[in-house]
C-alpha cells in the first residue's frame, strides 16, 4: 500500500510540473503571437491595431524619451504624433531576447526594435510587462529607448 501511495505521489508531481511547463510554453507563444500582431499591425501603419496589445486604462505606463506617460489614449496619441505617416513609421522588426515569468499571470519581455524607414532607419531596446486581464496578454507597462 505504502508504495502505491508513493507511486500515486510521483505522478501527480510529474503531471503538475509537465502542465506548468505546457503552461508557460503556451504563456509565451500567446505573447509572441501579440508581438507577431503588433509588427503586422504597424508595418500596415496601422497605429491602433498595434495599440491592441495595450491594456485599455488609464493605468498604463509608457516611459519613452526620458518621460513617463500613463493612459491608453495618452499613448495612442504620442504614437500617432510621432508616427503621422508610414515615411515615419516604416518597417518593425522585433528581436526578443527574453521571456520570463514575474508571477502565473504576468511576464516581462526584453528585446530590441529596428525600424527600417524612408526618414532613417531607427533601432533600440525595450523592456514591457504583459499580464493576464480577464484571460487576455496584455501590455501593462512598457520602457522603450
């Protein structure tokens, strides 16, 4: 009996830590998939299709150029300042360097940007926080230089 039980023991500990690890690849292709989106969203200059994978509220936090912005709208229009036309905002190309869990609902992801455009090509790093709102990825936080 006693060896059932320890039986019985080791496999629930293997089938939990399989389903976490299937968990946290399926975290990571969801993310992925949301930045797959947002490359495709901008490269068609489609700034609010890009703001998609942005948290919807006034609690988000976007800190560019030395300021530190809050709000959805708030970034939608920075974005649309910045990038009026496509001459301005031209080709995304993402490279993600790291995808690491902060908790079971909340992931950072650190990674380079290049654009690639008629005015100049520009090219730098980025650190966002995505968490899980209402079973959807979405970024809370975003630090882009």
């Amino acid at each position: 009996m006693k060896i059932k039980a320890i039986l019985l023991c080791i496999t629930i500990v293997l089938l939990s830590s399989c389903s976490s690890k299937n968990s946290i690849e399926q975290d990571h292709e969801e993310i992925m998939s949301i930045l797959n989106q947002q490359e495709r969203d901008w490269n068609n200059h489609d700034i609010k299709g890009f703001m998609g994978g942005y948290w919807k509220s006034d609690s988000l936090y976007f800190y560019s150029s030395k300021k530190l912005k809050s709000g959805w709208e708030t970034t939608l229009n920075s974005y649309l300042k910045s990038y009026p036309e496509k001459s301005y905002s031209g080709t995304l190309k993402f490279t993600i360097a790291k995808i690491s869990a902060i908790s079971s609902d909340s992931y950072f992801v650190m990674g380079e940007y290049n654009l690639t455009r008629e005015i100049g090509d520009a090219t730098g790093t980025f650190m966002i926080i995505f968490k899980r709102i209402n079973g959807e990825w979405k970024i809370i936080a975003d630090s882009s230089c």
